[in-house]
C-alpha cells in the first residue's frame, strides 16, 4: 500500500518550523541531516553548512512530514498556495487545540466552524506560509 508523505522546501527556516510542529503535534525527528553532514568533495557555502538537508518527522502514530531548506545551490524557493496539509483529529478539544496553535501569527482562510458536511473545519496559513486544513467529523 503506498502512503502519501508531504514534503516542505523552506528558505532557511526548516528546523524551526519542524520544531514549531514537534511543540504543536508531539512526535519525533526520525531522522535530520544538515547540509554540512554530505560527503562531498565540493565545500559546502558556509550560509548553507547548518540549514536542513532532509528532516524525517513522525507524529501521532505512522503520520509522516518531510522537509528542508533550500540551499545556495538551488535557490530561493517559492512559498506558495499549492499544497496543505490536512489534519483529521479525533475530538472536538483537539481540533480546537490544534487550530488555535497552529493558526496563531498566520492568516485564517475559514474559521473554525461546523459546515454542511457535518465536520468541525477550518482551513489557514500558518506564520511559516504553510497552507492547512484541519477537521473533526461528527459521527
């Protein structure tokens, strides 16, 4: 069975935005590599040695977020409105925990509010520039 891991590219602002998640979320860093730690015969630009090469962040049993920064070699990455990450919680308190917490110094798209489809949602972009929906389906 495949599974769908969404993938964040920053501009230099990876691990904070991961470790904002970690605070938010819980969970692990099962994996964070910086630019310094490739073997390469070709220095590594000293802006770029300790920005995140890859990080592998597992939360809330087998949810998986990936990332990193963008480097001198690739350029500025374009921070846009083509992905969100959308969160299914298990409780009204959570959903509301979740949202407050992440939402807080971004811009709010839909409030959280009950809609037509029976489900606690909101959808917003965090201080990161990150896009998000998250929900709670009453049963």
């Amino acid at each position: 069975m495949a599974t769908l891991n969404p993938y964040l590219t920053f501009n230099g602002n990876c691990e904070e935005a991961f470790n904002f998640y970690k605070s938010v979320l819980g969970g692990e860093f099962v994996n964070l590599q910086r630019f310094k730690d490739i073997p390469s015969e070709e220095p590594i630009p000293d802006e770029d040695a300790e920005k995140i090469m890859h990080i592998y962040y597992r939360f809330n049993g087998n949810n998986v977020l990936m990332g990193s920064d963008s480097s001198s070699f690739f350029g500025e990455t374009t921070i846009g409105d083509n992905i969100s990450l959308s969160l299914s919680l298990d409780s009204e308190e959570e959903v509301k925990r979740i949202f407050k917490a992440l939402s807080e110094g971004g811009e709010v798209f839909m409030p959280l509010e009950v809609t037509f489809w029976n489900a606690l949602f909101a959808s917003f972009e965090d201080k990161f520039g990150i896009n998000w929906m998250v929900s709670y389906e009453y049963k």
